[in-house]
C-alpha cells in the first residue's frame, strides 16, 4: 500500500527522499493533466512517485481559467507573481466556497469565456482544483529561490577560495550553511490548502489508507478534531542518505507491511508489532516518523466528515471496502 502525501501537492527533493526512505514509494495528486512541475518528473521516472488526477474533466477550461485570473493577479498585484498577498483572496473562502471576491472572479471569468452570465456559485471542485494549482506554483517557486540561493552561495565559496588560493574555515562555513526555505512556503494558508485538497482526494476511486504529510499543523488539526486517535508509533531516527539503497529496504517492507495490516483489519486492544528503529551507523541525516491511528473510519469517511464535504459516491458503502481504519502521519527532519 502506497502512502499519500498530502495535502501540498508539490514535492521537494528533501521530502521526495525522505518518504522514500520510509516508503519506498508514494502517490501525489495533481490538479491538471500534463503540469507536473520539472523537479517532480525524476521521482516519477524512478518509480517512486505516483501520479494522480482524480478530476481530468474541463481541462481547456481550467487552463483559460488559470491564464485569466494571472493576468487578473498581474493587474491587482504589480506583476509579482504568486506571493502572499494573492492568496487572501481566496482565504476562508475557496475551500468551503463562499461567495467571495475570488469565487467571484472565477465566475466572471467563466462568463467571459462562454458569453453567457453564469451562476454566482462557482463549481467546488473547479475552485479548489483552482486553489491547489495556484498553492504549486506558489511553493515551486520558493524552492527555486532556495535552489538559487544555494547555487550561490557555493559560487560565493569558490571565488573566495579562487582569491586566497587556498581551503580556509570561511569557505567551509559557507558550503556548511543550510539556506532557510522562505518564510509562508508550504505552511501558508495550510488549513485552506486541507479543505481544497479534500475535495480532490475524495474523488479518487482508489483510495490509500495511509496519509503523510511534513506540515506540522496539518497532523495537529486532524487530531484536534478526532477525539479518537491515538498513536500508533514513533520512530525518532530514520537515514535518508540511505533512501535509495537496499539497505533500508527490509525494514521499509516490513514497516509498510504492517500499516497496511492496520489499515485493512478491525483494530484491536493487542495490535501487531511495529517495526523498531533502524540502526545505522553513520548514518547522516535522519528523519522522524510519528503515525497515528483513526480506527473504525475508512479514509473517504474521516476526511469528508472533517471537511463537511459529501463524497460523490457517498452511496456507495464499501467504497473503501478494504479498509477499516485510517492512519496519519508526520515526517520531520531532525536538526
């Protein structure tokens, strides 16, 4: 069973590396067909990232769409591309789809396009496929501003290297110093980011029922509104360097192995036992892994009931008719 990682739907080579190293592989939605951004498409020839469109419908018209409202956001925000300021247009209201101004600018849009008046009410799924497309660009390219930060400041070391002729402790430093992702990235707007990807999720008809994400106040939100969790396990020290080596790949099978067993059969007081740590030496970077357990609701069931959302095959019963629980988690990088 193939984790999800939610709710961003864009992922960086740190995080791509470390659900690898606990996952093997992972599954990430996308709201367009034919946009994965670049960086992405190593991680999907290499097998280890899946792709998923849950909704292909109205592409021509989601891709006019987007074209207008940038041209729309150049007008209103001096051509600065998609910065903070952008999305309060669409805060509280896209993923609950309020009438708003930006519900109201898709609309407009929409109007422009058919040379029709259309409904106040624009289409749910259309404005949060909408919101989750502009929250990708957005974090593509404050990982491009950290890419580039990075190339220079190596660039930095190695003319002052160049210079002094010589390897000294300010070169090292340089080459040593992690560049900072700027500030508002993929923690901004995150509950807003939750409700949109909701929507989305929810049309998948191949459900996982493992959900990981490295946002902090994501996993803190579902918990906050389910009383029932409980954790299911914590591992404190896992090695990406090792990510891509066999050397993790039986522990990772196993881990694997086992949610699944906990996803698939009815949870009891004297669960199977979890996999421990793995114990490398050297092993360089690590990350932590915390997985809680939502038991008795399959995936469609918790995140709809969350969200205040009907599935669309809210009709059917066993949908997800494999699972009886449903785990999230929490990847961090340790320091």
């Amino acid at each position: 069973m193939k984790p999800i990682f939610f709710p961003s739907t864009y992922v960086p080579d740190s995080v791509a590396q470390a659900l690898t190293a606990c996952f093997g592989q992972f599954i990430v939605y996308q709201p367009l067909t034919g946009k994965i951004p670049e960086q992405m498409l190593t991680w999907v020839e290499s097998g280890v990232l899946e792709i998923r469109v849950p909704v292909t419908e109205d592409q021509n018209e989601f891709e006019a769409v987007v074209k207008s409202y940038l041209s729309w956001a150049d007008l209103h925000f001096d051509g600065s591309g998609l910065k903070p300021p952008f999305f309060q247009t669409w805060k509280d209201t896209t993923p609950f789809f309020e009438a708003s101004s930006s519900s109201q600018v898709v609309a407009d849009i929409k109007k422009l396009l058919h040379g029709k008046p259309v409904s106040r009410a624009p289409d749910p799924l259309l404005a949060a496929r909408l919101f989750i497309y502009f929250a990708q660009e957005f974090d593509r390219q404050n990982q491009e501003v950290v890419r580039d930060l990075k190339r220079h400041r190596q660039q930095e070391a190695e003319l002052i290297r160049q210079l002094k002729m010589e390897d000294d402790s300010l070169t090292t430093q340089f080459q040593k110093e992690d560049v900072q992702e700027p500030e508002n990235s993929a923690g901004y707007l995150v509950l807003d980011r939750l409700g949109a990807w909701t929507r989305i999720f929810l049309e998948d008809m191949d459900k996982s029922g493992i959900f990981i994400t490295h946002i902090p106040a994501v996993l803190q939100e579902l918990l906050d509104h389910t009383p029932t969790a409980q954790k299911l396990l914590s591992i404190k020290s896992i090695p990406t360097c090792m990510a891509s080596t066999d050397k993790l790949a039986p522990w990772r099978e196993q881990l694997v192995s086992d949610l699944a067993h906990v996803v698939e059969h009815k949870w009891s007081e004297s669960p199977p036992r979890l996999p421990d740590q793995p114990s490398f030496r050297d092993a360089g970077k690590t990350i932590s892994l915390s997985v809680y357990l939502v038991p008795d609701q399959i995936p469609r069931d918790f995140f709809s009931h969350y969200a205040h959302i009907q599935p669309s095959d809210r009709d059917v019963p066993f949908a997800d008719g494999r699972f009886k629980n449903t785990l999230i988690g929490l990847i961090e990088f340790n320091k």
